[in-house]
C-alpha cells in the first residue's frame, strides 16, 4: 500500500491525538486497577471487622456470666436453696433485660436442665430442647475440663474457664456459651466436675445485626444460610471452632475506589486535554496530603507522649525517661526523682471552677519550668501530680530545688486579677548506678510524699529506711483485716439514731461498722475502710454491714435503717442482685433501706454505679447524699441527683459560733433540698443550741452525739425499751 503525502500529513496531525488516547487509556486502566485494589481491600477489612466484632461478642457474653456465676449466693441458692424466683432475678431473665442475652440456662452436674428461659419460647423443656443438640457437647467438654482441675485461661478478668462456640438454632445463627456456677470467696467447697453449670444464649441477627450496622456503619446487613455471590454484596462466612461454616453475613459493601472512579470520570473524559495538567495538580494534592498526615501523625505521636493542658511529658512518657535514666547511668551516678503533690488545688478547683484551674495547672508547670534545671525532665502524671527526674544529682543539691520550687508554688498566683493560693508537697527517692528498678524508685518517692503530706505539707521528705514501717504497717493492718473477716467476733455494727426535728423522736438508725482488733484495740473506721476499699475486701466488709443491718431491721419493724455504701462496692456488676437477695432474705421492704452515697460515686466513667442506682430506685430502696457541701461540688449539682435525702456535713453545724460561719449555709442547703422535695439530716449535733437552730431552719431530722451516740445492738434495744415507756406514759 502506497501513503500519498496527504495521508501522511493526516498520520502526523492524528498522532498527538493517539498518543493522548494512549495515556488517557494508561490513566483509565492504572485508575481502575487502583479503584479495584482500594475496593478490596476495604472489603477485606470490613470482613475482619465482623470476624473481630463477632470474637469480642463471645468474650463479652463470657464476661457477662461471670457477673452471677462466680458468686456464692449463686452457689447456694442453686445446689442447696433451690429458690426459683432468686435464680429467675439472678440468672435468668435478668440477663436478658440487663446484658441483652436471649437465653440462659442452669444446668445440673447430671446435665439436666433446672431452669430454662428462650425469648419467644414459654415452655421451658421445649425451651432447652431448642439448643440441647448443640449446647450439650460444649457441657460434656466443660465438665470434663472441671473434673481434671484444667485452669488454662484463668486470669485477673477472666475468673473461671469455660466453653463456648458458634452454632445454629432453628435456622438463626448464635452464640451459647457455657460457665460453671463457682464460689468467688473459696469458702463453699465444690467437687471438681459436680458443679452447676449457666448457658448464656446470643442470637446473632435480629438486633444484634441492627446494632452492627449502626455501631459500624455497615449498610443493609443480612444473615443467610447459603451465601448468594454477586457483584452487588460482600460475604463473611460464620465458622464454629470445629471449622464448620454455620451460615454467612452479608452487607452492601463500602467501596471507596468505585465512589472515586465514578465522580472522577467525567473530569477525565472531558480534561483529557490537560492530562499532564492534572497529573501535576493531583501530584501536588497527594504530596499536600501526604505531608498533612505526617503532621498529623506527628502531633497524635506527641500527644501520646505529652499532657495536652501543659505540654508536659504524661506518664507513660515519664515511665520511658525514667527508664532510659537510670539504664544510661554509670555505676557512681546518683539520679533523684522528685514526686510533687499539689496541695489545696482541689479546693481551688471546686471553688472557681474547672477552666480557672485549667490555667492554674498551666501556670503550675510555667513555673516548675522556670525553677527546676534545664536538664530535668518534668512530667504531669495525674491530675495535680507531677514527677521532676534530675541525673547527675547531689544531696545538697536536692534539697535546694525543693526548697525552690515549694517557695516558687507558694507565691500567689494571679487569675482574672484574683489571688490564688496553693501550696507543693514533695517525696525524693534517691538511686545510684544502673541497677535500680524504675518502679521500685517510684515506689519510695511516692513513700516520700505521703510522709511529707502528713508531716504538714508544703514540706519534703528524701525517702529512708524508716518509711518503709508504714508500707509494713499497712500491710500487716491489711492482714489482720482479713483474719476479721474470718474469725467474725472483731467486727461490730453500731447504730446510731437519728431524731425527727419536729416531733424529737427516733425516726430512723444508721449502721456503723466498728473494729476491736484483740492486740492494738479499737481500730477507727477512717482507717480501716479506705484500706478496705483499696485490698479488695471492701465487697465482703459491706455485705457484712448491710446483713447486720436488714437483720436490726427485721428486729425494729418500725424503724428505717441507713447503711453507708462506698463508689467500689457500687461500682460491682452484682452489687444491686445482692441487696435484692438479703432483702428478700430477711422480708424487709425495700423502702425501709437507705444507701448513703458520696458524690464520688457519681464519677463513675464505666457508668456501673449510676445502672446499680437506677436499678435500686426502681425497686424501691432510698439514697442519701452523704457529707453535702465538702465533696467536688454543691448546689449546682444537687440539681440533678438522684436521691432522696442529703445529710449536711458536721463542719458546717459546728461553725454555727463563727461570726461568718454555717448558719446561713445551712439554711441555703435547707432551702435547696425542700425546693427539690428532698428531706435533710444535719450531722454533728452536740448542743442543745444547735438543736434549736436546726429545727428553726427547717431541718428535718438531726443526729449527734447530743441526742445519742453510736451503741451496740443490745443498748440500742434498751433505748428503744425505754422510748416506748415514756411515749406510753405520756
């Protein structure tokens, strides 16, 4: 074939073009490789999000168990008080309206079914019939495990082993898993492979997929048996731990790439011209973004390393330098860690409000800056808790930096033209050479602190010897609290009355714990609870009190009766299912109990305390707010409390003689309170002045040491004997 000049000349006029449609079509494909690519990926993540949203779903249900079945109540009352309506409340349907689960099963050690509760399902034996076939393996296999003594898995947060997997019931996919019904103090002795064991059921469509597709933005989200493959959904089998696939969850898929693909296209068809324009202006966007996240990751780097109120280095930051400190050390090299407690803040803060102590907190670290050395890493560790780690340190040395920075904290600080005035407490731990332990350091200083904070504050103390007596103290006290507990005749409960202002009889009681150790004497609850709380007897100490006391109230049938509840024993999944059980236990009227509660308890962040409280008010029992006014608020909180009565802290009754003190403060509480229709009980009575002030301002009840003190059960009932005489008489 001959090209004439004309057709060549036609040739070269079209290959500019050609060669555009070649990159252009370059573009298109690289474009829909890259969609495709970004497609599967974001189906492949999604699937790995249900696989894991399923495998935290069976942890959780495990978890949720184990709130009822490590419990001795729960051991009684199903091997030997067999008490339907307690399991039913305990560990039946209580687990549906409470943890969401659609089943739950109790289970004999002969593997028959005791209890049996289905959703949709009111026959109980066609109930378990429902999930026998696959429930009844997982049983066999627990058993056997119990029997053999296998603990593996057992750890702080999970309490007992168990047995769990995915199946099919009736179509529908779920998970049963099953626990055994274990004693959680050690005292009730059970035969390894006798125990009773609790079948928990979660259907895994219905509401659970709902939740999914809310919780984890996955659209139209459907169960099936046999999976339907096209191009229009996205799969993820189910698999029981046999391997076995079970059914298949499907969703319309996220697919970022085709999104992109098809807004992007037309601007491709119609700015083919200025191809090497774009691929410059999108160049430039990735190379722009690229930089942001590297900004950003370098800002989110730091954050996890700093405090972001004061730029100072965080704990975990502050573990890391410590560290790499005394690694780096030479054998004679002394480094000091200087742990600083500020004193006062809280007050401030409570008072002013949390932005002025925001910048309180600002102006704290501007100054630790200023006064401690350059070399010195400075961290905040807590919310007024500070850590200052010096190297190459010599006694004198420290002592001055304390002395400097206690005087630096002391002068007064200026905010909004106002005032403020806190104080600094210090505990230093010294440490030489490399061999040291980090959180051994970190121990004694702390040590320190509590030795400079109860020596008077605004002071330091260097670690010694000596302060390690009040970590045994401690300790041995811890110890003795235990066998207490044990033995059963070294605690008490007191009970102290509490008068009606208005007709000045008795009107309630409130039970106080009291402690006569054998050796060192009365031990008082201000030193003793706080342990408690901390060494993790302070679930046995409460229901010992509060058993005590529904037993003085099943005594004094027209008597109500407060007992004191800390944020820990409210903070327990179980706590409001035990106070039902020793309720229904001793026949008192939910309404005759009164839990008084400190607004500690309101900050809980898991939010247990506040589901214990609203589960207690609906069933009737009362609370009261103790100590008002001393806690980290006060009118503004009060209202949006939910309790009943508040009790006005002592201090303010006993400032009644100062020229500004509490009369009128108690009269604005009084105020409150009737305003919101709660009653109040002044504490800290001790004259009869104070009595008739109190009354005048509207006080309800009163309690005190002048209308009576704390007494055993057996005074308390010779002052009850001898109230009726005199209202009889008169």
């Amino acid at each position: 074939m001959r090209f004439s000049v004309g057709n060549i000349a036609v040739f070269k006029s079209m290959l500019p073009l050609l060669v555009a449609m070649t990159l252009m079509g370059g573009v298109y494909l690289a474009v829909r490789w890259s969609t495709q690519q970004s497609d599967a990926v974001a189906v492949e993540r999604q699937q790995q999000l249900i696989e894991l949203v399923i495998s935290k779903m069976q942890y959780s249900i495990a978890h949720d168990q184990e709130s009822v079945t490590v419990w001795d109540d729960a051991v009684r009352k199903v091997s030997k008080e067999w008490d339907r309506e307690w399991i039913d409340s305990n560990l039946g349907s209580w687990m549906h309206s409470y943890f969401r689960h659609d089943g739950a099963f109790v289970i004999s050690p002969d593997r028959r079914p005791l209890y049996a509760f289905l959703v949709g399902e009111a026959d109980e034996q066609n109930a378990f019939k429902n999930i026998a076939p696959e429930a009844m393996p997982l049983i066999a296999k627990l058993q056997k495990r119990l029997a053999a003594g296998d603990e593996a898995g057992i750890s702080e947060q999970v309490l007992s082993i168990g047995e769990s997997d995915l199946v099919r019931l009736g179509g529908r996919p779920a998970i049963v898993s099953v626990k055994p019904i274990v004693s959680d103090s050690g005292n009730i002795v059970q035969e390894p492979g006798g125990e009773f064991l609790h079948v928990a059921v979660r259907f895994l469509d219905g509401d659970f997929l709902t939740r999914l597709g809310e919780e984890y933005v996955f659209e139209d989200v459907r169960f099936s048996v046999v999976p339907n493959l096209g191009q229009e959904r996205s799969y993820a089998p189910i698999v029981s731990s046999s391997g076995e696939t079970i059914g298949y969850f499907s969703w319309l898929p996220f697919r970022p790439g085709a999104d992109v693909a098809k807004a992007t296209a037309p601007v491709l068809l119609v700015a083919a011209f200025c191809l090497f324009a774009l691929t410059g202006v999108l160049s430039m966007i990735l190379r722009k973004r690229s930089r942001r996240l590297q900004q950003s990751q370098a800002e989110l780097n730091h954050l996890a390393l700093h405090d972001p109120l004061t730029g100072l280095a965080n704990r975990a930051s502050f573990n890391q330098l410590l560290a790499g400190v005394v690694a780096a050390s030479a054998a004679d090299q002394t480094n000091a860690l200087l742990y600083l407690d500020l004193d006062r803040f809280k007050q401030v803060n409570d008072t002013l409000g949390h932005p002025v102590g925001d910048r309180l907190m600002i102006e704290v670290a501007k100054r630790l800056r200023e006064t401690a050395p350059a070399a010195a890493v400075i961290s905040r560790i807590g919310g007024d808790e500070f850590t200052i780690v010096v190297e190459h340190s010599r006694q004198d040395e420290v002592e001055n930096l304390c002395d400097s920075l206690i005087a630096a904290i002391r002068r007064p600080f200026e905010i909004d033209g106002q005032p403020v005035l806190i104080g600094l407490s210090i505990g230093v731990a010294v440490a030489k050479g490399n061999a040291a332990d980090p959180v051994e350091i970190t121990r004694k200083a702390d040590i320190a602190l509590y030795h400079a904070k109860t020596s008077g504050r605004n002071r330091y103390a260097i670690f010694g010897p000596h302060m390690d007596e009040l970590i045994r103290t401690r300790r041995d006290l811890e110890q003795d609290l235990r066998a207490a507990l044990e033995a059963g005749n070294q605690l008490e409960v007191f009970y102290q009355p509490v008068y009606s202002a208005a007709s000045q009889e008795i009107s309630s009681l409130e039970a106080l714990i009291r402690w006569r150790h054998p050796n060192k004497g009365a031990i008082a609850p201000e030193v003793f609870v706080p342990l408690a709380e901390t060494s993790g007897l302070i679930d046995r100490l409460g229901a010992f009190v509060l058993k005590e006391a529904c037993s003085t109230a099943r005594e004094f049938p027209d008597l109500d009766i407060a007992v004191n509840v800390s944020a820990v024993e409210l903070g327990q999944r179980h706590y409001a299912a035990q106070v039902f059980s020793l309720l229904r236990q001793f026949g008192i009227e939910p309404s005759r109990l009164e839990l008084e509660i400190t607004e500690t308890a309101l900050l809980d962040e898991a939010g247990i305390c506040e589901k214990n409280i609203t589960a207690l008010r609906e069933f009737g029992v009362k609370f009261a707010l103790d100590d008002f006014g001393t806690g980290f608020s006060s009118f503004g909180r009060l209202q949006r409390l939910e309790v009943d009565r508040i009790k006005i802290d002592r201090s303010f009754v006993q400032a009644f003689d100062q020229p500004d003190g509490g009369v009128a403060i108690v009269q604005s509480i009084v105020g409150v309170a009737h305003a919101k229709g709660l009653r109040t009980t002044a504490e800290g009575v001790e004259t009869e002045e104070q009595s008739e002030i109190l009354r005048n301002l509207g006080c309800d009840e009163l309690q005190g040491f002048h209308l009576a003190k704390p007494m055993p059960k057996n005074s308390l009932r010779d002052l009850l004997g001898t109230e009726r005489v005199q209202r009889t008489s008169s």
